[in-house]
C-alpha cells in the first residue's frame, strides 16, 4: 500500500497554488484561442452545456465531495477502515450517477436548445460517467495536493496540445467538446487507476460492503454541496434558457475572469477544511479561530484590489482574451467585478468555518435563499438590462448570501474588523486610481497596459502596506523568507 504523509499547511498551500495557478493559465492561453475560432455561438453552447452537467452532477453526487473528504480525513491512519470507507463511497457514487444519466437523456429529448446538438451533449456527458471514479474527496481528504497539482498540469498541457491540433475552424464545436472533458476525465481516470494503490485488499471482504450506509450520513450535507454547487453557476443556466447561446458566450467571456480570480483566492479554504475540521473536533479551538481569522484576513487584502483593477482593465482584458466580437463583455465584467470578494467570503465563511463547527444547514439556508432570489431577478432583470440584468442578479444575490452567513452565523463566528480592515479598500482605491490615470496615459497593445498597469498598481499597493507595517503581509513575508512552519 502506498504510504499517507501528512504535510503542513504552508506545503499544502503551495501545491494548490500551483494547481489553481495552472487552471488560471491554461485558459487564458487556450480560451482566447477558442474564442477566436468558435466565436461566441460555439463558446456559448459548450458553455451551456457545460453548466447543465455541471449542476446535474451536483443534484445526483448527494453530498459526497464534501462528505468524502470529512470521512478519510478521519480514518486515514486506518488502512482497514479506509480502505473499507473507500470502496463503499465509490460504489454509492457510481449507482447514484444512474440518476444523473437519465435526466441527461431526458434533457436531450425534451430541450429544444439541445435537438440540434445532440453529438456535442453526448460527448459532453462522457463527464457524468467519469465523475464517480474521480475520487478527488479522497485525495484532498488524505491531503495529497502534491499529487492533485502534478497530474492537473500534465492533464491540461494534453488537453492544450488536443485543442491546438484538433479545433481549426468554427464547425469543430465537437472537439472543443473532446478538450474539455479530456481536461477533466484525464485527471478522473488517473484518480481511479492510482487509487488502488491505497486499498487493503484483504481487507475488503465483499459481504462486508454496506455502501449505503453512506447515504444516510452523505444526506446530512447533501443539500449543503447541492447550493454550494449550484450557487456559481445557476446564471448561466438560466441565461441560455432565456437569451441563448451568443449571451451565454459574452456572459462567460467576462466570467472566467471572475470565476478563476476567486478560485485562486478561495483555494485557501479548500487547504484548511480538512485541518480546521480537525481543530474543532479535537477541541483546539484556539488554533481554529487563529487560522479562521487568518483567512479573512488574507481575502481583505487580496480581493479589493483585485475588484477594483478588474473594472479598470475589463476592456483591455476582454479584448486581449476574448477579441473584438466579445465587447458585451466588457460590461458584463464591471458589473460582477466585486463578486470576487462576496463570493470568496461566503465560500470562506460557510465552508471553512461554519461546515468544520456543523453549521452546514445554517449555509445551506444562506444560499438556497440567495439561489431563488438570484433566478427571480435574472427572468425579471434580463427583460430589462439582458444579459447586464442577469450579471446585476448575480452580484446582489452573493450580498444577500454574504449577510445571511454573517447575521445568522454571529455566534458561531469570533472574527475581529479593525480600522486595518478599512485601510485595506483605502489603499486599494487609492492604488486603482493611480492604475486609472496610467491606463489613460500610455499606449500599446491590451496585453502590454495590462503588464504594465498591474505591476505598478500591486508596487503601489504594497509599498502602502509595507509603510504602515501592516501586520498580516509581514507575516506572510516571514513566513515565505524564513520558511516558517504553520500548523
């Protein structure tokens, strides 16, 4: 059997950087390229289709992704029980992946918008089947982010090297298709033929198997993972229900953006839910409410900037990435800009703080509320601002959600905004302003105001911080320099 090593934070951090890093990357080296080729039609049905199963897989996974990490993270010094819990979650998934393919067909025959796609939704669906032996919970449970971030990357230069040769011209929507399952049915397939190596088979006896015992345990935060699931992506759903596939093409044009800006910044908390967890079941509660202040603190210093140079950049940005048929996006990107911060919030909030204490009800209220008040305000704000309309609904619904975690959810948090807090919006207003008057001053190419624009706006940021000794961005600078052990 392969051996389970536990790392520290700082070294888990690291890989998952690195993975996030490269799922940043390498669309915005293949997106752009896509775009160009498919136009906004093409992007936008993938990316309808793409939402759907998404959100399909969410409904039929019934809580498993969080619940398979919080189960081996408890039994991963047990070879017997983990290799027992192993096998009876694969196999509960996979009889529950059954659901997900009927709707899939059902969807194909009923929907109008799929008729005339049928070939693409197939290869597309290949993804449902694939789902259930990804097994990524368990990698995250036993912290193998080493492993998550190797494989990804050799995983998406293959999928990139597919893209380049294979989609030449607007028809070939269909392998544009193949690339994007092959970016995330590689990394499945991978997971599954490696994870036997953590199996004790002798230890798994067939008559012992009781993968449905499972269901009733997975069911507690089934409805938890279905709105944390959903949340992100209930809009582009609706958008191709109502608009079609070219909105759905400018709206992803400007998401992408703001959905791997969060990623990047909400990967902390897919790092700490596995050791937070841990603090608060073996009472060290202490050590919890450091590491959960840490994190907040972390997205206040990265996510105002981040808001705030995305509205100065968003034209340059979408043409550099997207070309000129994607201008509607430039809007689309203003508009949902400060979901960085609200989103990274309530994912850091209800995931990181509030599941590890079994306040995953009190989450799943926050955002099954934000989810319904997000699809009225899309089918009344589209008639009146289109596709603007639905990017507005978007962003009020993550407040909603955000002040629904942070009322209801009080007692449950012990996090501290001081006057540091404040200067962190000051200093990047400050910082985005002086970006503004330098965008309006030089000229050059997209891609060269965006260089230079983001370096002298961070140079300008950090020096602010550094002058008034801001205490979080020198630990993080004695941590890296000295390489300081955390947790």
């Amino acid at each position: 059997m392969l051996i389970i090593k536990e790392r520290t934070v700082r070294a888990n951090y690291i890989y998952n950087m690195l993975y996030v890093v490269s799922s940043i990357l390498f669309p915005l080296i293949t997106f752009p390229y896509a775009a160009r080729v498919l136009g906004a039609d093409g992007i936008g049905l993938i990316g309808f289709f793409q939402s759907l199963i998404n959100y399909v897989c969410a409904i039929f996974c019934v809580g498993i992704p969080l619940y398979g990490i919080r189960e081996i993270a408890k039994v991963k010094m047990e070879p017997t029980e983990l290799s027992k819990s192993l096998v009876e979650i694969i196999i509960l998934h996979g009889i529950l992946t059954l659901g997900a393919i009927i709707v899939i067909i059902i969807l194909s025959i009923i929907s109008e918008e799929t008729k005339g796609s049928v070939a693409v939704l197939c290869v597309m669906s290949i993804h449902v089947l694939l789902y259930p032996l990804g097994c990524e919970w368990f990698y995250k449970g036993i912290e193998e982010f080493k492993y998550i971030a190797i494989r990804s990357v050799f995983i998406r230069i293959l999928s990139a090297v597919f893209l380049f040769v294979f989609v030449r011209t607007s028809q070939d929507v269909i392998y544009y298709a193949i690339c994007v399952v092959l970016s995330t049915g590689g990394n499945f397939v991978i997971n599954f033929i490696r994870i036997w190596g953590y199996v004790d088979k002798k230890a798994v006896k067939v008559r012992e198997i009781r993968p449905f015992k499972h269901f009733k345990r997975s069911g507690k935060v089934y409805f938890f993972n279905l709105a944390l699931s959903s949340f992100p992506s209930v809009d582009v759903a609706i958008l191709g229900l109502l608009g079609g596939t070219i909105f759905v093409g400018y709206y992803t044009g400007a998401i992408k953006f703001v959905l791997a800006i969060i990623t990047v910044v909400a990967s902390l908390a897919h790092v700490l839910l596995p050791r937070l967890s841990h603090f608060y079941a073996s009472g060290r509660y202490a050590e919890f409410n450091e590491l959960s202040q840490m994190s907040i603190d972390y997205v206040f210093v990265t996510c105002p900037f981040i808001t705030l140079i995305l509205m100065v950049l968003s034209p340059e940005l979408i043409a550099f990435f997207c070309g000129s048929g994607f201008q509607p996006s430039v809007s689309i990107l203003r508009i949902m800009a400060p979901i960085v911060m609200t989103m990274t919030l309530v994912k850091i909030i209800g995931m990181e703080i509030l599941f590890p204490q079994n306040r995953e009800k009190m989450v799943t209220y926050a955002l099954m509320i934000s989810t319904l008040t997000e699809i009225t305000l899309c089918y009344f704000l589209f008639y009146v601002w289109s596709y603007n309309g639905v990017a507005l609904a978007t962003l009020i619904s993550n407040i909603i959600a955000l002040l629904i975690l942070v009322l209801c959810g009080k007692k449950n948090l012990t996090l501290r905004l001081t006057k540091q807090h404040l200067f962190y919006f000051i200093f990047a207003l400050l910082s985005t302003l002086f970006c503004y008057f330098i965008k309006n001053l030089i000229s050059g190419t997209p891609l060269f105001k965006v260089f230079v624009v983001v370096f002298l706006g961070l140079t300008c940021y950090g020096i602010m911080l550094y002058a008034i000794k801001d205490e979080y961005a020198l630990m993080m600078k004695t941590a890296i320099l000295n390489k300081k052990k955390i947790y």
